[in-house]
C-alpha cells in the first residue's frame, strides 16, 4: 500500500504541475495518473486501496462540500433562489430525455436501458466544479450576482435528482416499477438533508462556544458529523430517503450564518485538508476507468454525448430566463455544467454487474463521457471566467 501511495502522490502531482505549467488544469493529470496506475494498465495500485476506493472518494467529497458550505452565504442564494432549482433538474431531465430517445437510433438498447444510460451520463461532477466556484469566489468573479453560488448549489442538487432516477429506472428494468412515490423522494431527500445539517450545524455551533478547543479538533469533529450523515443516509435509505451530501453543505453554511469568523479559520483548514483529498479523489477516478471498453466506443458514441450535451446547455439557458444575467454570463454557467466524472466512476459499472443486457455499452459511453466532458469542462472554466465574468 505504501508503495502503491508513493507512486500517486508523487506521479500525480509531478503530471499535475507539468499540466498546470502548460496551462492545463492538473486534475487532468491526476486522472491519467490514475489510469497509468490503476488495474487496467500497469496494475501498480494494490487492491488494499481500490477496494476502498469508493469510500476515500466519498471522503474527497465531503472534505470539498464542506468546505462549499462554510464559503455559500445563505442571502446570496436567496438572491438566486428561482434559477438555482430549476438548474437543480431542468439541464438533467433534457440530457436524459436526449439520451433516452437518441441512444435506440445509434445501438440496440430498448428505451428504458438507454434511460439508465441518461442517468447515468446526466450528473455534473461536483468535485470539478466545486473548487473552482469557491476560487472564483475567492477572487471575486461573478459575485455581483452570485454566479459561483448558484452553479454549486444546482450542481450539488443535481447529483441527487439524477442518483435516485437512476435507482428508479435501474428497478423498472428489474421489474420493481416506477412510481410517483421515488420522485417524491427526491424533494424528501433534500428537506431533511437540509433538517439534519442545519440542526447539527447549531448544535456544534454550541459545543463550540461553551467548550475552548482548537481549530484542528474542530476540523476533525465537523468530518466526523459529515460521515455520520453520509452513513445516515445508508442505513435510512430502506424507509426515508436523505441526502447525506446536501446535510454536509448545510452544515458549513449554518456555521458561517451563525459564526462566521470560526467559518472563516475552519476556512483555511479545509483548504489544506483538501490538497490531498484532491489528488486521492481524482487518481481513484481514473483508476475506476477502464480503458478496454474504450475499444468498443466508435463515432456514434461521441455524438450520443455531444447530443446530450446540447440539450444540457440548452436546459441551462432555460433555467436562466428571466435572470439579470448577461449573455456571457449564461454561456460561462453553460459551460461550468458540463463536466463529468465522480458519478460516472461510480455507477457507470452497476448496471453491467446487474444484469443489464446494454452494461457494457453503457460503461464505454459512461467511461468516454468522462474522458471527453472533464478536460473540456475544466478547461472551459478555467479560460473562460476571466473573459465572461465581471470582477467585483
């Protein structure tokens, strides 16, 4: 395992800084690092660590939507309340819509497993996106009207709204149905995630102030509650459905609403925290890509991807009507809604282990979508926020 953790850290940042050099977002390198690395190409991860690969991207998460959380102020998203629900769900269900009817025309998929497919490919990737937003906060691009809070928070949803249609539809091909009640579930989840981190958020707000202790002890204490909610939301999922993540969000933006100069010094902590979450987050997402599939992938693939991308960024815009913001400005949240890869990673394999007679089809398009969206994502925000955002 020790040799296995050298070997990242070390290639991953050593690609990581030849890219940045270049102008290039290192994630990228990170993610090749993962792919030279992982068991699809030179093998020299050990199992130890891709058995909990899963878990440790979680961790990486947590750590960045934590940090989200203490950096989104609750005024600011009042101020883009309407947008950032629709953003929430409108750019999703137009590339699942896209996905389900375009993927029969280019393979031999029957409609509900090109569904699964839509669901599959329609989640951004919070971990791209967030540390970006919260560097542009930093610098002040697009806060007039609070664009990096608005993208994070619709992505952060996002996530959600696609992960339980995915379980929905992933049960009608088992032959579980579908019912109003799993897109109820969606609203359910949201709510009490939101309940529970704000609640908690108080409560250690509390213990803070009656109880002196370092900013360390704080940081470690926070990410306990934060597994808690994301192990909560597991063992409730039989009988209340609950985002674990949301919880986590809600957390640090309770803590800055109600302490803010601790939010500001837990702050600087999660930044560091995250330098190495970073680089284990991104090298086990290019370790989970399996290249072999990628032999499968033709032409039509690409503009199944591309198709859907279109009907993303035109749901984008939808969800923008009616907003102050300028024709720049929507077309830097378009492209800040287009990177994938976390969720990919994650389910991209479960309907071929299930069974699903298109799995495979589905892993190449969802290992591609990766390969294709995080570059271009990436890229495109970190070139264009200087040229389509205002400074404050």
């Amino acid at each position: 395992m020790l040799f296995s953790l050298s070997l990242i850290i070390i290639i991953g940042f050593t690609l990581s800084g030849i890219l940045n050099k270049l102008k290039i977002p290192g994630l990228l390198g990170m993610i090749l690092t993962g792919i030279l690395l992982g068991p699809y190409v030179l093998n020299l991860i050990t199992p130890d660590i891709l058995n909990i690969s899963s878990d440790l991207r979680e961790i990486a998460l947590i750590v960045i939507l934590t940090r989200a959380g203490l950096s989104i102020d609750i005024n600011d998203l009042k101020r883009v309340g309407r947008p950032a629900i629709l953003l929430c769900f409108v750019p999703a269900t137009l590339e699942i819509a896209a996905v389900t009817f375009l993927a029969p025309v280019f393979f031999e998929v029957t409609y509900i497993e090109a569904a699964i497919m839509g669901t599959v490919l329609a989640a951004v990737s919070p971990a791209i996106i967030v540390p970006r937003m919260l560097r542009l906060m930093a610098s002040g691009y697009g806060k007039d009207r609070s664009i990096p809070q608005l993208i994070m928070a619709g992505a952060s949803v996002d996530d959600i709204y696609v992960i339980i249609l995915f379980a929905s539809f992933m049960g009608m091909y088992q032959g579980s149905g579908f019912t109003a009640s799993s897109l109820l579930a969606v609203p359910i989840s949201i709510i009490i995630g939101l309940l529970v981190g704000i609640v908690t958020g108080l409560l250690l707000i509390k213990v803070f102030k009656l109880i002196h202790m370092r900013d360390t002890i704080k940081v470690l204490i926070i990410l306990s509650a934060a597994f808690l909610f994301v192990t909560l939301e597991t063992v409730l999922k039989p009988y209340l459905p609950m985002s674990g993540l949301l919880a986590v969000m809600a957390l640090g933006g309770t803590i800055l609403k109600s302490y803010e100069i601790l939010a500001n010094r837990l702050m600087g902590k999660f930044a560091k925290i995250w330098v190495g979450a970073e680089i284990m987050l991104f090298v086990l997402v290019g370790a989970a890509v399996d290249i072999n599939y990628l032999s499968g992938a033709g032409a039509k693939s690409v503009l199944l991807i591309l198709g859907a991308l279109v009907l993303r960024i035109i749901g984008v815009n939808i969800s923008l009507i009616k907003t102050k913001l300028n024709i720049k400005e929507r077309l830097f949240c378009s492209i800040a809604y287009l990177p994938k890869a976390t969720v990919q990673a994650a389910i991209g394999a479960i309907p071929l282990s299930a069974g699903v007679a298109a799995g495979n089809t589905i892993l190449t398009v969802a290992v591609l979508a990766i390969l294709i969206t995080a570059p271009i994502g990436a890229i495109g925000i970190d070139f264009a926020y200087r040229k389509l955002l205002k400074r404050a």
